[in-house]
C-alpha cells in the first residue's frame, strides 16, 4: 500500500463533525486529485504529519521552538518516500524533533486536522496530528530544525503557542 492510499484510509476512517469534518473533506478532496499530494512538490499543497509529545502523569507537553518560524509547535513535517504510513511519519517526525526514544503514538488514529498557509510555491500545509506519549524517564535534545525543545505545564501552552497548538493539546487531552 502506498503512503497516498494510506493517508486516504486514515481520514476516512477520522469521521467527525463541523470543522473538522469540513476539513477531512478538504483533505480527501486533496487526495483525489492530487497522486502527489503527500510530497512537498505538489503546488497545490500537501499532507503533512505531526505529534504533540505528551508526558500526562505530568501534565506536561513538549514543544519546540521552530528555526524557520521562531513559533513554539508540535514536532512534525513532510512526509518522506520510507514512511510506511501516516502514523509512522508523525512518530518519525517527533523522535527526530525531540530526541526521545521509546515515544508511542496514543491509539486511535490522528487527533485533529489543521489546514495553514505556507509560502509558494506550496501555498498549504494539510496536517494530520496524533498525539505521542513520552515514556516517564524522557529527556529531550533539540535538533537541527530547533532553536530550542522545551517541556510547558498544561495550562502554559496558551501562552506561548498559537490557537493550533491549543486546539490540538485541547483534542490530545479529551483523547486521554
């Protein structure tokens, strides 16, 4: 099976209501008429998978402090040609990004949706994100993408990340 054919499974299989409904629409939409539209070349945008890192006996998430963005996000990014899945990108994208060995993406498929715009030639990033738990002895390491890696308490997150990241640790914390 194809990275295409599974990402297009996933969000079948991700039915909910209102705008994230609209969106898993959108995403589908993209698929069908995109063959390339998991690639960062497709112009019309593409599918992009993330993890938020949580650590719940805790109430802690880790964040980066992303080098082109300089915005505190989730681990994620562009799904590579090796990546088997959907969940097996975000899953390589947060051990990559964090540093920690032993995450596992919590059951039950991705947790949220999240359309932004990007810059062209590109135009939109259609992410796809899960949540992965950190194992209790994790200790963090910033990468080359990172300016930073930084463990927030629950209720800190607002205050440092955009609306996305809330809505996805919000989504993370219902999954829980």
């Amino acid at each position: 099976m194809s990275l295409h054919d599974d990402a297009t499974l996933v969000l079948k299989g991700y039915e909910r209501d209102g705008e994230q409904g609209a969106l898993r629409a959108a995403y589908l939409d993209h698929l069908a008429t995109h063959p390339d539209g998991m690639w960062k070349a497709c112009e019309a945008g593409h599918i992009t998978a993330s993890a938020l890192v949580v650590d719940p006996s805790r109430g802690r998430v880790l964040l980066t402090l992303h080098k082109k963005l300089r915005m505190w996000l989730q681990m994620g990014g562009h799904c590579e040609p090796g990546d088997p899945t959907l969940a097996a990108a975000a899953l390589r994208e947060a051990t990559e990004e964090s540093g920690i060995a032993g995450l596992a993406l919590l059951a039950g498929g991705p947790v949220t949706l999240d359309r932004h715009p990007i810059p062209a030639p590109c135009n939109w990033h259609l992410d796809v994100q899960y949540a992965a738990l950190a194992p209790a002895d994790a200790v963090a390491a910033i990468s080359d993408e990172s300016l930073d890696v930084r463990w927030f308490a629950y209720d800190e997150v607002a205050g440092v990340a955009d609306a996305s990241v809330v809505r996805l640790l919000e989504a993370t914390r219902a999954a829980l």
